[in-house]
C-alpha cells in the first residue's frame, strides 16, 4: 500500500514540475504578445514563434510530438509558428540499459530477461513518449520491444493543459479558425499513444486488413510479451525511404503505390487511417535488389471513422469532380461544419481543390508539381486563412482534423518521391463499388475481431 502512495506521490510530483517547466516558459511566449498588443506595439510573429519554439525544444517528450502534430494541421497555429515547430526534433534523451532493466522488470516482472532469447539494452530507435529495442524470440524470431519512458501519463496531461494557453494565443491573434475541437482531438489521440495495447490491437486490425496484400507488410504482435506500456513485436527489416529519392521513377511508383494503398484503402473500406504518415514510420523491403513494397510502422496513432464521415469524403470528391456543389455542401455538413456561408463554402472548396487536386486530374502527375515537402499546402493555407479572417471564424470539427493532416502528411512523402502516377486512376480504383452499408458491416467486423472500439457517433 505504501508503495503504491509513494509512486502516486512521485507521479504527482513529477506532473507538477512538468506544469511548471512548461507553463514558465510557453507563459513567457504569451507574456510577450499579451504585453506588444497592450502598449500597441506591432507584433513580430516570426519572432514570437522562434520563441515560443525555442521554450517548446528544450523540453522533449510529448510536447514535442504535440507541436510537430500541430505544425501538419494547417491553421491550428499560425503560419509562422507552424514552419518554427516543424523544424523541431521529437528525440528524447534514451533510457540507460539500467533504467531499461528496472522498466523491463515492471512491465514484465523480474524473470523478464529469461523470456527472451536476447535483448539488446541500448535502444535501436528512440523518439518521443518511447524507445525501441532489437530482441529475440526464444522461437529465434527477430523482436521489436517498444517500452515507453517513465511517467509519461504525468508529463502528456501537463503538457496538454498548457496547451490551452498555446491556443489562446493564437485566438486573440488570428481567430480565424475556432480551435476547441482541434485541441479535444489532439488530446484524445495523445493520450490513446500511451495505450500500448490499443495500439497492438490497431496493429492487428491492420494485419487483418492487409493479410492478402503483398506489398504491404505489418509486424506481429507478441502478446505475451506486451503490456499496456511495452509493445512486442516481429522486427521487418527494411531501407529508409528516402535512401529511394534518387532510384529510378519505376522504384520510387511502386513505393508511392503501396503507400497511396496502405493509406486510402483501410479508410475506404474500413473507415480507419494511420494517421501519422512521415518519413520514419515506413521502411522499404526489395526483392531481387528493387523496391517490392512498404513495411507498415507505428500504429499509435490510429483515426477509426464513422463511415457516414467516409462517405462525405467521397461526395466531396464527386461533388468537386462533376461539378455538384450539392454534394461538396451536404460532405461539409456530413463532416460537422455548421452555419455555412456560400462565402465560407468557397473558401473550404480552396483547400479541398487542393487536397483532392491530384485525384481530379486523370493523367500522369507528381503529387505538387514544383513544391518542397516543407511548402506543401503552406501558399493554400495562407489564402484559406485570410479569407476565413474575412468572412469567418469557422469551426473545424474534430473528425476533420487528423484526415486533414493525414492527408497533408503523406503529400509530403510522395514529394520526397517525386513519384509520377495517375493519382486519379488509382484513387478511382480504390473507392470503386463504395456501398455505405458494406462499410459498416466490414469496419464492425474487423474492428471486433481485432479487438478495437468502434467509433462513437457524432
């Protein structure tokens, strides 16, 4: 019983260092702005933001995960703070084989060495709430072991109240966008990242789906070597991505074909999205020394969708595509935008010509022709931004945001491709024979089996 007062003493302690550290120095940032609209001064937001990510980067941990989430969203935050927070790396400092040892022995209990074959204490991989371990099964197979660092629960919950203040700042600078369900899904799918074992079982849901593919390979789960803060897993061995970025144009197709099916597939069909699509969560495997397709990685942030909202992702593509503004105005509302404008609808019709642009155009095309993975949708965003100045504030609803950043997120790795296709074709070849009915019943389906929760209505 002592035991358990004493880590809920250590778990609130370390919550409220955290609350200070990060309230100190985000409070600072909002200070400053706070103190240059009270004396009138004009604000320099390019300095404001390297401040504010300045406060943000000396943190590490989740906050880190945080404000690069929010740099993908566009007009969660500002243009200026979004480009500084994209520039920041997510490595935290990595645990010391002791430390490992004793996490080990909690997740797993003191016999916890035995039940390996071999485990590797330094860290293959390290990031933001976790690192990563080679192993060996003592059936010979080859181990990922995801632990999670010390005390995540405390640091995440302070870091996100301090968010709110983030938020605030950005309400009285630019309220453009009304960012209350932004900040409740950022929240819901932070917190679901510490649930190892929602993530195994996302894991699963995606082994089922993908069961028949071959260019799409998902690891194992080892269940009796996981709890809800280590995830065990089979190791796929595989290249970097962007060791394909000068391969010949072949190559770099059949990588974005694979990546184009491991993300819309599952969503139309499932109504589920891997909703971190960057550089570091795929590797390549090859046969006979040439990209044969992608090893599937991190499943800890996983959007499930209700399929009303993938069938309002469908109507607005054949409502842009045939011209039907009934279609795109009854997917906004499908979606949750509320009290629309003929004027906000043209405005969010800019940003979906963007998103969908390359899905509208039958012929062969790269993603973006003449953009920079770092620019991608930044010029749309800003044009967005300054018509919802006018004529808003608009606001985003929750299931929007991760398909939105999703989607901003794996245009960019097709631009670190260069990759030519005919994204139209493949999209069309995807979505073909759509019956929402079909969708429930499969996503019920294979979410039960897989152990997920199905999605709650709206």
């Amino acid at each position: 019983m002592n035991d358990r007062r004493d880590e809920e003493e250590n778990r609130l302690s370390a919550r409220a260092a955290r609350y200070m550290r990060v309230g100190t120095n985000v409070g600072a940032v909002a200070a400053r702005v706070a103190g240059q609209r009270l004396f009138g001064r004009e604000s320099d937001e390019g300095a404001n933001a390297a401040a504010l990510a300045a406060a943000l980067g000396g943190l590490k941990g989740p906050i880190m995960k945080v404000a690069q989430m929010l740099a993908t969203i566009p007009e969660a935050l500002p243009a200026e703070y979004a480009q500084a927070l994209s520039q920041l790396q997510s490595q935290a400092p990595p645990m010391g084989p002791a430390f490992v040892r004793r996490r080990m022995q909690a997740e797993l209990g003191p016999d916890w060495a035995q039940r390996f074959k071999r485990f590797e204490p330094q860290p293959a991989a390290s990031a933001s709430l976790g690192q990563v371990h080679r192993a060996v099964g003592h059936d010979g197979a080859l181990l990922a072991a995801k632990l999670q660092y010390p005390d995540m629960q405390s640091a995440v919950e302070a870091d996100l109240n301090q968010l709110k203040v983030v938020f605030a700042l950005h309400a009285r600078m630019n309220p453009a966008v009304e960012t209350t369900e932004i900040l409740k899904e950022v929240a819901a799918r932070l917190r679901e990242e510490l649930n190892y074992d929602l993530e195994a079982r996302h894991m699963a849901l995606y082994a089922l789906i993908f069961k028949d593919e071959p260019t799409i390979r998902v690891p194992e789960w080892r269940r009796e070597l996981s709890t809800k803060r280590l995830l065990t897993m089979t190791w796929l061995d595989g290249r970097r991505l962007l060791d394909y970025k000068t391969a010949p144009l072949e190559a770099r197709n059949t990588i974005a074909r694979a990546l184009f099916r491991a993300w819309w597939y599952p969503f139309s069909h499932y109504g589920v999205i891997h909703g971190d699509p960057h550089l570091g969560n795929y590797t390549i495997f090859e046969h006979e020394s040439r990209p044969a397709g992608i090893n599937l990685l991190d499943y800890g942030c996983i959007r499930t969708f209700r399929p009303p909202f993938v069938q309002g992702v469908i109507d607005l593509y054949t409502g842009l595509l045939r011209d039907r503004r009934d279609l795109v105005v009854h997917a906004y509302e499908t979606w949750g935008f509320r009290g629309l404008s003929n004027e906000l609808i043209d405005t969010l019709n800019i940003w979906a010509r963007f998103i969908y642009g390359p899905l509208l155009d039958d012929g062969e095309r790269e993603i973006a022709e003449g953009t920079t993975p770092g620019q991608y949708g930044r010029k749309e965003a800003f044009t967005v931004h300054k018509q919802l100045q006018d004529k808003g504030p608009v606001k985003v609803p929750r299931e929007f945001v991760f398909m939105d950043r999703a989607a901003i997120g794996l245009g960019g790795v097709f631009l670190h491709l260069a990759a030519r296709l005919n994204w139209y074709r493949i999209f069309n070849e995807t979505i073909e024979g759509f019956v929402l009915d079909e969708v429930a019943e499969r996503q019920k389906a294979a979410l039960t089996a897989a152990g997920v929760p199905l999605p709650e209505a709206a």
